[in-house]
C-alpha cells in the first residue's frame, strides 16, 4: 500500500509523556478490565468510567465495581457495587435524555446491560436493565447500523454455537424487551469450547457502501474477520468474509479498523495472544501486532498482512490521530508485557513508542480532559489497578500541518 511520509517527524520525531495517576486501588480496583469516557454529568467535560472483571483463581469471591471519576476533582464515585463483573463498558443515551447512561456486557455474569443514569448521578441510583442473556457476552459497540441516524447495539457473545454477532435496535421504551437480530449465530467451534467468543468488535465502513460493517474476531481459530452490511430491510445475511489469520499462526484477539490517510483505502489493525482463554496456541506466532489492506476489492480473501512489530498480547487498540499530522497513531494495550505503546507511521515504517512500562494496560480510551484541544489517553491496568491520564506532549518547535 503506498502511504505519504507526513510533512512533520510525527511522534517518533521526539515527544514527552506526562501521566497523571487518577486512582490506584488493588483492594476495590484490583482485575480493571474496561475504560469509557464521556460527559456523565452533564458539565460539557469528558468523565472516565472503568470496570473490573474475575480471573479464574484470582478474584474468587470478589465484589465488582463499575465507578466513574468527575473531570475536575477526579473524586471516585460507584455507579454499581456487586457480583456482576464488566468486560467491556460503554457509554451511550440510551434513555434519551440527552445525556449518557452506561452499557455493559458482564462476559460471565452472563448479561448484555444498560445501566440508567439518574438525574443527579453524582448522588443518585443507577438502575441496571437487561437487554439480552448469554452464556459469555464479552463486547459491545454502538453505531447507525440501519441509516436511520441513531445508535444501534451490538454484541460479541458466546452461545451454544460458539461465538456469536448480535444487533438490537435501541426500543422506544428501553426499559422493556430488546429484539435480537442476527449477524452471526455460528462465528466459529473449536474443541475447547470458545469461551473466548467476541472478543474483539469493530464498526465501520469496509466496503465504502456508505452502511456500517462488523468486524470481529474468531479467537479459537485465529481469524480476523468483517461481515457486509445487508442493509434495510435486512432480509438479506450478513455476508462474513475473511480478512487473514489462522489456528496454525494462533489466537486472533483485538480488531480495529480506520479509512487509509492517503488512498482511502480500509486499513485493519489486529493483534494476538489472549493466553488466559481456551483454544489458543501460546506460540511466538501469536504475538504479533499487524495491518491488513484489502489487495484491490474489499471482498477479496484474505487480505494483504503487514507484521509490524511482535510486542506480545495485543488486549486493546486505539487509532487516532495525537499529533495531528494527517497519519493516525495507533495505541496498543500490551497487557501481558505491562506496557502502554504507541505506533507512529515516520520514515516509511511504524515506529514503537513506549508510553508506560509501568501499567499493566488492559484497555484505552481518548478524549481531551483538559480542554485545550489536544487529545489525551485515559487507560486502565489490570493487575496495577491503576486508572491513568497520559499528557503527550511533542518537542518544543516541532511543525504543525
């Protein structure tokens, strides 16, 4: 894929890293999993909300939070306190009252969730509703699935199938029953069972046809993979196609898509190694962090594969643009190795940065906390159960485009 060197040296050019500590707590914090940022108040300032998880002979008979931190005083607050963990968080107005309720897939507490936000939710109670029920519901996202300009759900699960895509749309009443509609009821079978179904879920457009596509991954087989948008009246299936990987080179984990700065063209980035699920083969094949280009038609299998680097365990991606140079960043979740990276695109190959070797990063999010628009990096640690703010700043005269 030919790509433009920007104009700038971009981050590997030279920068610094400033992190702000927002809270560390093993006792209530220990096993975060999930980071969402939005303005839950109402104040026109980003918030964080994080969430924790169980880890099989570690956080047996642990109480589980989902917490969120005011911009400005940063004081920590429960939204919930139980025995429900959250393997991924989301924040989204599902209520319509104009501002954002949090979403939640408890991945072994077996439920696909909405937690309403109260009027005030600096002292009121958030009321928890069910949208679905599976046997492991590990990933949501929300995005215009049918073009009627609103937000619609989906989830990555795991049924008596395997691992399974689901699409709801948002009811006129949320607090009711939720439609389920099918994207993929069978994504794979492998004979450990993939209890690691859905992990990893992406939306965008991959064809260019102007609908959003799903893209997910089949971690016992270590398949990336995208699924065509049929459209309304959506009596057509979603047509699954393959974008690369195997079972031979190990397990697929993460999946992130975004639109080529130069060509237009989809650009995929996918990396491996989960080596706490079942069905995986630890082998050195399965740590690599990767970009996919599609070799002319989208449709096409498989895809071109570039191997950018091979960190280890690729838990979470984030692709936006920090420097502002016209090239995305793309920031990595090295959870196993404990470290916070950065890849930037300079001198015609991607560059590893790291940001933190001190945070067992386990998942991203971005937004600018300090209003003075530049993007920052909110991330959250595992086994450090710490929540972060990274600051980035670049080298003093460095050029803008």
């Amino acid at each position: 894929m030919k790509r433009s060197v920007p104009a700038n040296r971009g981050l590997a050019g030279g920068y610094s890293v400033a992190a702000t500590i927002v809270e560390q707590n093993k006792e209530e914090l220990d096993m975060l999993h999930t980071v969402a940022v939005g303005d839950v108040d109402g104040s026109g300032k980003p918030d964080i909300v994080v969430g924790n998880i169980w880890i099989p002979g570690e956080t047996a008979g642990k109480t589980f939070r989902v917490r969120w931190y005011r911009n400005g005083d940063w004081r920590p607050r429960d939204i919930y306190v139980g025995e429900l963990e959250s393997a991924r968080l989301l924040l989204h107005d599902v209520s319509g009252t104009g501002r954002p309720d949090v979403m939640r897939a408890s991945r072994y507490g077996n439920t696909l969730s909405w937690l309403e936000a109260p009027k005030d939710p600096t002292e009121g109670e958030w009321r928890e509703h069910i949208i679905d029920r599976f046997p492991i519901v590990h990933d949501i996202a929300v995005g215009d699935i049918d073009g009627d300009g609103r937000g619609e759900v989906v989830a990555g699960a795991v049924n008596d199938q395997g691992g399974c895509l689901y699409w709801y749309r948002i009811p006129e009443d949320p607090r009711g029953p939720w439609r389920r509609n099918v994207i993929d009821g069978e994504i794979n079978r492998t004979q450990a069972g993939d209890h690691w179904g859905g992990h990893g879920l992406d939306l965008f457009d991959i064809d260019g046809d102007g609908r959003l596509d799903a893209l997910t991954t089949s971690m016992g087989q270590g398949r990336f993979l995208w699924y065509r948008n049929p459209g309304p009246p959506f009596t057509g299936i979603w047509e699954k196609r393959w974008i690369g990987g195997s079972q031979e080179e190990g397990t697929s984990c993460l999946i992130r898509a975004v639109r080529g700065p130069s060509v237009g063209a989809p650009m995929v980035f996918a990396g491996g190694e989960h080596p706490m699920g079942s069905g995986e083969n630890l082998t050195p094949e399965n740590r690599k962090f990767m970009l996919f280009t599609p070799a002319g038609d989208a449709h096409a299998e498989p895809w071109n594969r570039e191997i950018l680097d091979a960190p280890g365990e690729v838990h979470d991606i984030r692709i936006v643009d920090i420097d502002r140079d016209g090239t995305p960043e793309v920031l990595v979740a090295n959870r196993i190795q404990n470290r916070l990276l950065c890849y930037d695109y300079w001198e015609g190959r991607w560059n590893r940065l790291v940001l933190d070797d001190t945070i067992q990063a386990s998942d991203i999010a971005v937004a600018d906390f300090d209003a003075d628009g530049e993007l920052e990096i909110a991330a959250v640690g595992l086994r450090t159960a710490d929540v972060k703010i990274y600051k980035i700043t670049l080298h003093e005269g460095k050029p803008r485009t």
